[in-house]
C-alpha cells in the first residue's frame, strides 16, 4: 500500500507539475521560443545597421519607409531567455518525477512478484501437508489395523491356552 501512496503521489505531483499540459506541449513551445529567441538575436544582431535608420526613408535591406525595431522599438529577447529557461527547468523536473514514479513501480513490480512466488510456493507447502497429513492417516489406519489384528490373534492365543489348559488339566507352565 505505501508504494502504491507514493507512485499516487508522484503522479499527482506530475500532473501539478504539468499544469493540465502534456510534455509534448511544454517540448513544442520551448522549440518555438527557441525559433523566436533566434529570430530576436538576428534582430538585435541588425542594431548597427538600425542606427542609421531614419522614418520615412527607405530601408537598404528590406525597402520599408517605417522602422518598428529602430531604437527602443526593439523587443527584449530576456523574457524569451527566461521562459526557455523556465521550461527546462520544469521539464526536468517533471522527468525526475518520472523516474521516481518508474523506480517505486518497479519497485512494486518486484514485491508483487516476491509476494506471488512465496504464494506459489505456499501453495505447494500446504498440498505437502494436505500429502504428508493424508499419509499419517492412512499410516495411523494401518497402525490401528495391526493393532486389531494382533489384539485379535491374541485373544485366539488365550483362548487356545485356556482351552488347552482346560482340556489337559494341568497349567502348561507346569508341563514344562
């Protein structure tokens, strides 16, 4: 029962972990913030050229007359920094919880298997019994049997003596 508690709070500490996502959700953002912390690293990469840019003039690169990421329009690539670091951060701690949930269920696995050979070999311990109980009765049986037998040739041997005595006259000690 403990182990089943823990394997129980493992996955329970998991799905909070999870926060109703899956793995793969949390995987396929962090491979996108990535693309996003490339894209904005390219972006800042360009700051050189940027300083040269001025509204309403044409773009050497792009031909664009408007500069959204000329100075102070540039978006901040620490926030993605952050959340990419975020998610690391949860999914390893979501894969240890994983592998401690995997070692406690085999863990489970190998009592369970324990618990089912010492049954087995219970079993064969009590059909031993039931075996060697059978035999001594059937042995008390054939004790009690014998035990009739030479009680019986016993009363025959008396009653001979007795008849012999009877009929002889004198104890057959005496003959003797």
């Amino acid at each position: 029962k403990t182990l089943i508690l823990k394997i129980e709070q493992k996955q329970t500490e998991h799905e909070t972990l999870l926060n109703n996502r899956s793995t793969d959700d949390y995987r396929r953002e962090q491979e996108l913030l990535n693309e996003k912390l490339l894209l904005e690293q390219k972006i800042e990469s360009y700051e050189a050229e940027r300083q040269h840019l001025e509204d309403g003039k044409a773009c050497p690169l792009c031909g664009s007359e408007h500069h959204p990421f000329a100075e102070g329009n540039i978006p901040p690539s620490n926030a993605t920094k952050l959340r990419i670091q975020q998610i690391n951060d949860l999914l390893l701690k979501v894969e240890k919880v994983e592998n401690e949930k995997r070692k406690i269920e085999i863990e489970l696995q190998n009592k369970n298997n324990v618990l089912s050979n010492a049954n087995a070999e219970l079993k064969i311990i009590l059909v031993e019994i039931d075996n060697f109980n059978s035999n001594l009765k059937d042995k008390n049986t054939e004790r009690d049997d014998i035990k009739t037998a030479y009680e019986n040739q016993l009363n025959v041997l008396k009653t001979n003596l007795e008849k012999y005595t009877f009929e002889n006259g004198s104890n057959w000690l005496e003959v003797r």
